[in-house]
C-alpha cells in the first residue's frame, strides 16, 4: 500500500448560519469557501474540490470561477471540481475553463466529471433527462479526446461535431489529471476505464467495503482492454471534531436538516439520529475525533486499495467556524496519523 495516498477535502458550498442563526446570502457563502480552501492549503490538505450546483442550497454554481480565486491565495493545493456535471455543460467550453484553470495555478487544476445527483441544470439549460445516458457518453468520449489530442475530430448526436480543431489554451506538456465519478454502476466502472481516465467512486452511504467487487471489475476491465491502472478514489462526507461526541453531536442537526429537506424532495422516510449514528459507526460517514477519522480513512483507503481519498466536509447549514476548526484538523493531525497507519500496514 503507498502510504502517500492523496487525501482531500470536498465541498458544494453548503449555504451555512451565520452567527445569527439565520442563513447566509450565497456570496457570503462563497467568500467563505475560499477562505476554507486558502486553510486548507495552509494546513498542508492535497486536494480542495468544489461541487456543481444549480439550488439555494448550494452556493457553487461555476467551480472553476471560485478555484481560480482559490489559485491566487494558494500555493500548493491541487484544485478541482466535485462534480462538475458535463451531460449538461459543453466539452469544448470545460476544457477551456480547466486548461485556462491549470495555467494561471501552475499546473494544478484537475477535473472530475460526473453526470450530477441532482436534475435542476438539465431544464437550465435546455438538456432533456431523456437523453441522460448519451449525453453523458457522448459528452465523456469527446472530453477524453480534448485532453490527449492536439488536433480532434469528433461526431456524435447532442452536438455538432469537430474536423481536426484545435482547441484553446492548450494544456502544458504535463497535461491534467481527468477523474469520473461513480455511484455504484458496474457500466460506469468499465466506461471509465475504456476512456483511460480516472475512478473516483462517490460512496455516501453503507459499508464501503461494500464497493470492493467495482475495484475489483475496475482492475479486470485495466487487463481485459490493454489500458494501464490509475489511480482509484473515494469521495465521502464526514466531520473532525475535538472528541467523537462533539463531532457527533455539532454535525447532527446540519445533517438531518440536509438530508430531511432532499429526502422530502425524493420521499425518502425521514431521517433519524439512530440511523445518522449508525451510519458514522459501520458506514460512509468519517465524522469523529482526528483518531476516529484517521483510523476510518485508513481502513478504507487499505480495504479498497486507494490511491486518493477526499471527505467532504461541509453538510447542510453547518456554521463556517466549525468548518474551518474541522478542516485545521484535518490537515493538522488527520493526515499524519493516516500516513502513519498506512505506513506501518506496509511494512508489516
């Protein structure tokens, strides 16, 4: 196991309460996240990645805007989106927005597309949720020929198609890292892999041991159709606090009222703290001490061979000060303690 396993931090700009107990206007929210990202740099964290979003509950709607803001308070951290949802997004244009992203940070833009757990940017821009799988097929297919090809030729359906074109500003010469993420589906696992890009699985719920067997068909598929293995990651929610019952206890009205207010929109039953505490004890919730989160991390990262690991770790309206405290962790005593784990796992 490489103990130098990259780990990073997610977010979608969760509209948080201000010190007033009411909500915060999305630009402040957005002032916010680049404060987060500018501490996470700071606290030595790899990766900051920012959701695509289209609702009032997320405040980032245009992640390569606000990463390059993040660029120019940074110095080290990989920048990238999480997800940015190319079924309803041109490739050409996304291309353009993380090449141009990638040269003004020094190369350290990278991009992980996904089709998007949420439909609102489909009628937003004039997408039909009928066309969801080739849109999202046709869409990758193009993309993964704009980042190896000088000169592209392309044709497909949803949109016209390109004759030897150059497309501006080039990548450098070490061009860009291209993740997909995944939710569970065996197609998606081997579609990633017949691109030659990058797995990142999406695991927000249950057992992640659970997601063995798509590792396992993702190494298969590498074999089957002659392409080399990349680097494989998880995206998953948590939360450090100082003990496990402060993490516990500060996350829990921010997630129930998260996932209440999703629930209702997909009639999930509601949420209960019994199911919340069982999820961070045996699930896909990394929300406890530094100790606590370090030890899930890293038996994650070994049961699933990882590569990469990014939490996300804003959940609903939760305050901006608790977020910040639980990135300085994260970055502080987290990541340490994981690498050692994983060190020593190694060398046993």
């Amino acid at each position: 196991m490489d103990h130098q396993v990259s780990l990073g931090l997610d977010t979608f700009g969760d509209v948080t309460l201000g010190p007033d107990g009411k909500s915060k206007r999305q630009d402040e929210v957005l002032r916010d996240v680049v404060e987060e990202a500018t501490l996470a740099d700071a606290v030595g964290i790899d990766f900051i990645g920012l959701g695509e979003h289209h609702r009032s509950d997320f405040a980032i709607s245009s992640p390569e805007v606000v990463l390059a803001a993040i660029a120019g308070r940074t110095k080290r951290i990989k920048l990238g989106s999480a997800v940015t949802v190319l079924s309803s997004d041109d490739p050409v244009r996304v291309f353009q927005r993380f090449s141009t992203l990638n040269a003004v940070s020094g190369g350290r833009a990278e991009v992980i597309l996904g089709r998007g757990s949420f439909s609102e940017s489909y009628p937003l821009f004039g997408y039909d949720m009928a066309d969801y799988d080739i849109l999202f097929e046709e869409k990758l297919d193009l993309f993964a020929k704009l980042v190896r090809e000088e000169r592209v030729t392309w044709s497909g359906q949803t949109r016209t198609g390109l004759t030897d074109q150059v497309v501006y500003p080039p990548l450098g010469p070490e061009g860009m890292q291209v993740w997909v993420g995944v939710g569970g589906s065996p197609e998606s696992v081997v579609r990633v892999v017949r691109q030659d890009l990058q797995l990142m699985l999406a695991i927000i719920g249950g057992d992640p041991r659970r997601f063995v067997p798509y590792v396992d068909l993702y190494h298969r598929a590498v074999k089957q159709l002659d392409r080399e293995a990349r680097p494989v990651g998880v995206h998953s929610p948590g939360f450090v606090a100082a003990t496990d019952e402060a993490a516990q206890e500060q996350l829990w009205p921010h997630y129930q009222a998260m996932f209440g207010r999703i629930g209702r929109e997909r009639g999930w039953p509601p949420v209960t703290k019994e199911r919340y505490l069982d999820e961070v004890r045996n699930g896909s919730l990394y929300v406890g001490s530094p100790e606590t989160v370090a030890r899930k991390i890293a038996a994650t990262v070994k049961a699933l061979g990882l590569q990469r690991f990014d939490m996300k770790y804003s959940t609903g309206p939760q305050p901006h000060d608790q977020l910040m405290e639980g990135i300085r962790l994260y970055g502080e005593r987290v990541i340490p303690m994981v690498r050692e784990m994983l060190s020593e796992k190694s060398a046993a």
